[in-house]
C-alpha cells in the first residue's frame, strides 16, 4: 500500500549523484520533538517548477514515503 506524507523540514545533510539527490531532514511536532529522516529525489522528479534545495533550507517536502529500518524515508515526487 502507498503512503504519502507533506511535511516542513530542515534539510540537514544533502549529497548529489547522477541519479539521486539524497540525504537527510529534520522535522519538528507539536510536542517539540524532532524527527530525522532520510530523503531521495531521483533525476527524473526535477522539473521546472521544483526548485532546487541545498543544505540549510527550509521546505516544503511531499511525496511517498517508506520505513526502512523503521526509519522513515521520503521519496520526493
């Protein structure tokens, strides 16, 4: 079954390859406890009206998500 998840996150850790973008974010709850998880853009999910992000933004993050190692992880579509 597939997931999806809209979230507001800090973006912690960011690497680039010729497939991927990958790395990590950080969100905050109500109760003030933050949250870490991993997230992955492919190439291909790049288009015009997604700008780019680089460590230290603050953004909008949706798409599927997935639990590895019950560590989340957010594929951003």
């Amino acid at each position: 079954m597939t997931s999806t998840l809209t979230v507001i996150a800090l973006i912690n850790r960011l690497r680039v390859s010729d497939k991927t973008v990958y790395g990590d974010a950080v969100y905050r709850e109500k109760t003030s406890e933050n949250h870490t998880f991993n997230i992955k853009q492919f190439i291909n999910a790049r288009h015009e009206y997604n700008e780019e992000f680089f460590e230290g933004d603050l953004v909008l993050l949706g798409g599927k998500f997935t639990l590895e190692t019950e560590k989340l992880m957010v594929r951003i579509c």
